[in-house]
C-alpha cells in the first residue's frame, strides 16, 4: 500500500549531545502535533535533519535504528551544510527576502551551491525509502528544490509543497539569481499551498513571468501535468491550549507569577529572535506610549519574551544586541522600585509556563513587520478561557486574514499602535469578550488537524483530477 512521508529540514526532534553520547528531545511544535497522526501511522515516516551534526559512523547507525523505532529517518548534515545551506543560502538569501527584507540578503554562489546539494542529499534519502507511488509531503523554504528532483526520479509519486513563510511580491523574487531553479523546483510538486491567498498569487505571478508557465485560477499548466497552488491557513491544536490554560497547574504558576508581578495590566509578546518579528519597533511603541500617557506609568508592563534563534547569524546577533540595549534604556528611564516597565526574558519556557503567560496576560501585543502565518496570537486567543483579553495584530501577519476581530495594525505606523493599546487598555469586557469568543469559534473550527485533513484531502482531489485529464 502506498505511504505518506513527510519532509522537513528538521525532524520533530532535537539531537543532543551529552557526555560523548546523544538523545533524543521531542519538539512539541504546531507542525509536529498537527502531523503526529500522519507519520506515526501505518508504513508512513518523517524524513529530515535530527538538527546536530553526527561525523561518527557507528553513532549514525545507532541513531538511524533510534528513529527508525519513532518512525523518523535521518538526512545527515555537515558542518559545512549547515553553516553554508542552513545558516547561509537558506536563512541568509531566502528568509530575508522572503520577509521583505532585501537589504539583508547574501548573493554567495558558494551557499547556493550547497543548497542544491543538500536538497540533494534530501532527495536521495528520500528516494531510499520510497516506493513509487507514495505521498510526499514537503515542508518549507529550505526544500524548494526537492519536489522538481524528486519528480525526476519518481515521476509517478504524488508530491505536495507547503511554504511557512510568506512568498513575496515578484519584484523582490525576481533579485535572487537563482530565481528559475528555485520556482521550477517548486513546480515538481502537484500541489502547492501557502497560508495566505495572497502568497499564492505572489506564486503564481512570479511562476507565469519568470518561468514561463501559465497558471490560472489556482492550476498551472505545466509541460505534461497540472498543478495545483492554493491557499491553506494552518491552524493550532485549540484544545490542547484551552485545556492547559485551565488546568490546575498552570493556574497554580498564574497566582505565583501575579503575586511576584502585582495587579498591573500586562502587555504580552512572544517572539523567536527575528527581524521579521519588529520587536524593536515595539520597544519603541511602549516607550512612546508611556510618554504620551504618563497616568500609565506604574499600572503597565510589558512581558517580552524572545526566544533564542539563530544567534550564529549576524544580523541575528545585531538584533539582540539593539533589543537589549533598548530595554535598558526603557528600564533605566521608567523604573521605579516598585514597577518595571518591560519584563524582558531571552530564553524559552516550559509549555506550562508559556501557556501561564497567555492566561495572565491582558493584551497580545503582536506586530511582525512580516509573517506567514504567526501561531502565537492564536495560542493567546485559545487560552482565553474567561474570554476575557484583546489581540493586536499585525495586519502584516497572515493570521490577520482570518483574525478579523483583533484590533488590526500596521506595524510601521507607531503613534497607530501606540493608539490601539490605548483602545484595549480601555475596551470594556464585553467587547472583549464579543471578540475573544468569535475568534475563538473559527480557531476551533479551523484546528491544525481540519488544516492537514484539507490538505491531504485536496492532494487526492489533484490526483484525480490529473488523472481524468490524462484520460481524456
Ligand atoms: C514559522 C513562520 C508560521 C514561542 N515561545 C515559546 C514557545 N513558542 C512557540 C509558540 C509557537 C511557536 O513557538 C512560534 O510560532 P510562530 O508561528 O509564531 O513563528 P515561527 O517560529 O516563525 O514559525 C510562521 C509558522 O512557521 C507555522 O507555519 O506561523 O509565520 O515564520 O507555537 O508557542 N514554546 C514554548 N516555550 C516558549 O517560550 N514551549
């Protein structure tokens, strides 16, 4: 029977290494418990990195028969692949231009080569597992070229392409030199989904004029087959959000961190370190607003969490740097002995916590200048049992286009910010409630396990209509 295997850079598992000897560390991610039903069923697998380098070849034999046992199949990586296809063409050419964030991107033919050679390596690990007619599901950036080389050699198999990022406008695609290869990579697959529906008319534009072929109504014409592109807005696991915010332990962490924080109003962010997430703007928004409405000195806090990210990437350790430097001179400037303005913490929590946060906390406060879809706004909204708090949103976030009831921003336009804090801080509770409730109601209904059935169920629907085409 034919199978389902999913790719990723990463596994949904970290390797570590611990006195000469690795383990395994379970990522608790969205992707991952939205796909566990997928690849932990039947003959299916996860193919990716493990996410360290392993040079020892006994160690990689006992690490392949490791994951085998948790239906996961390694593509291992060298030094050299991470810091030139990860570190470099990948997060320092496609990410940034990806987020719109051109002046950030590395033109180095060095990184390119190496990222064909490690969807290579990808394809080949692949293509060992495989049978010819299986499902392959493709996750992300990093594998764009994977679809087109692995159609090459199982031209019967049926490939999907899912991008987690944003795609962006064809002007700044058309910058990167590698441009062709990356979109007919792309073009391997039979389906192809982005979050937004305007990603994909990004797609579809920059596939039509730089490659050539047509594409209308969500089906590209290629040389022998359709494709499908469309849009998929990945979901949360709601209930599991919901459920951890009410339970005893966490409530438990909640009372602890109220009394250590006192009755103030709480502004939330959370954010992996990243440009995209314009946590400096933010600062910068707080700041002002505390100079505009001095009676909320004292009665407000921000909690800044950002979580370590990419910290070997230079632009990476510049942001830090600023964003460092920017919470103490908020701190030094407003701190009282009783009262800090931002909380600000460089590392991640235990889900428990995390999800303490989202219960305690009055407002989300989150402003990507860029994001695909940003999952953290809709965790916020899930943990909102009493119904009771207000999301400001970047309307440059694709969760936008579905979170219509949040208070929706530009996040460039400072004093607009500024402004809709003011808003919610004084929104009365029925409103709040009226709007946590009606996001609740779609983040339920369009859960991350409704996101996988629709796409697997379109993948199927692709197929066949491929199919009848080819019959006619
Ligand atoms: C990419 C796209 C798209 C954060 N802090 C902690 C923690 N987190 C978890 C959150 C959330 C996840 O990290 C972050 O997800 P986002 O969606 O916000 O952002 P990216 O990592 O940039 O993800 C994005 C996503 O892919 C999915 O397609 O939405 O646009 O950029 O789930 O809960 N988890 C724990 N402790 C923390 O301190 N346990």
């Amino acid at each position: 029977m034919a199978k389902t295997i999913i790719v990723s850079n990463r596994l949904p598992i970290s390797l570590r290494h611990r006195n000469g000897k690795f383990e395994f560390k379970p990522s608790a991610g969205g992707l991952a418990t939205g796909l566990d039903s997928i690849y932990k069923s039947g003959e299916n697998i996860w193919i990716g990195w493990p996410g360290n380098t392993v040079d020892d070849a006994e160690q990689r034999a006992e690490i392949i028969l490791e994951l085998h046992e948790l239906k996961m199949a390694p593509v291992f990586l060298s030094k050299k692949d991470v810091e030139q296809f990860y570190e470099g063409f990948s997060n320092e050419t496609l990410w940034p231009a990806f987020h719109y964030f051109t002046q950030y991107m590395v033109y180095n033919p060095d990184h390119w080569e190496a990222y064909v050679r490690v969807n290579q390596k990808f394809c080949d690990a692949i293509v060992k597992k495989a049978d010819p007619d299986d499902t392959i599901w493709v996750h992300d950036y990093q594998l764009m070229l994977l679809p087109q080389m692995l159609r090459e050699i199982l031209p019967d198999a049926t490939i999907a392409f899912f991008q987690h990022i944003p795609f962006p406008s064809y002007e700044i695609i058309r910058m990167i030199p590698w441009r062709r290869e990356l979109l007919e990579g792309v073009c391997g697959a039979d389906l192809i989904g982005f979050h937004t529906y305007d990603d994909m008319r990004h797609f579809l534009s920059a596939v039509g004029r730089i490659t050539g072929m047509s594409g209308e109504s969500g089906y590209i014409q290629a040389e022998n087959r359709i494709i499908n592109v469309d849009s998929f807005p990945m979901g949360i696991d709601y209930h599991k959000f919901a459920k951890q915010a009410k339970s005893r332990k966490t409530q438990n962490i909640v009372k602890d961190f109220r009394e250590k924080v006192g009755d103030q109003t709480l502004l939330l962010t959370i954010d992996r370190l990243d440009y995209s997430k314009g946590i400096p703007q933010r600062i910068h928004v707080f700041d002002q607003l505390l100079k505009q409405h001095k009676e909320l000195r004292g009665k407000v806090s921000m909690i800044m969490i950002v979580v370590p990210s990419r910290d070997r990437v230079q632009s990476y350790k510049e942001l830090k740097e600023e964003i460092d430097l920017l919470v103490g001179r908020i701190n030094s400037e407003y701190s009282t002995l009783d009262w800090v303005p931002v909380h600000y913490f460089y590392r991640s929590f235990p889900f428990e916590e995390l999800s303490a946060f989202y219960s305690m906390s009055d407002i989300a406060l989150v402003t990507p200048l860029r994001d695909g879809m940003n999952l953290v706004c809709k965790e916020f909204v899930a943990s909102k049992n009493d119904e009771k708090g207000v999301l400001i949103l970047s309307e440059m976030a694709g969760a936008s286009k579905e979170l219509q009831d949040a208070i929706l921003v530009n996040p460039n336009d400072r004093q607009g910010v500024v402004d809709a804090i003011y808003q919610a801080l004084s929104m009365s509770e029925e409103e709040q409630k009226l709007r946590i409730s009606t996001m609740q109601e779609s983040l339920k209904k369009y859960d991350v396990f409704q996101w996988v059935k629709v796409f697997m169920d379109r993948i199927e629907h692709v197929k066949a209509k491929q199919a009848e085409l080819t019959s006619k």
